[in-house]
C-alpha cells in the first residue's frame, strides 16, 4: 500500500492520500488513521527554521 502526505512545520500530516491499490479498504483506513499519531520531524530551511515539507510518498507493507 502506497500514501503520500506532507509534514507541517509542527510535525503534523497534511492532506494524507492513499494511492490505488490491491489492499483490502480496512487496511487504508487503518494507515490513514494511523499516520497522525507517528512522531513526524519536519523539514527545515537553510536557517534551520521548521518548514512544510515536499510530498512524501511512503510504501507500507502489511501483514
């Protein structure tokens, strides 16, 4: 299962989107509702200030 999300400048998701796939839809919602509740570090600029990151895209492989 593939999702794509941003991380704030607090460390935060922003807008998660699970990308199509053979997983069964319980499995999206459980990535879904996890990935709020992971410890995210955001990025940071030149001056080393939190910024919104890039679009991650991230695979997840369940059991």
């Amino acid at each position: 299962m593939t999702v794509g999300f941003a991380i704030d400048p607090d460390g935060h998701v922003v807008s998660p989107r699970l990308f199509p796939s053979d997983a069964a839809p319980e499995c999206g919602r459980f990535v879904l509702d996890a990935l709020p509740r992971w410890q995210w570090r955001p990025a940071v600029d030149a001056a080393g200030a939190p910024v919104l990151s890039a679009r991650l895209v991230v695979y997840v492989q369940l059991p």
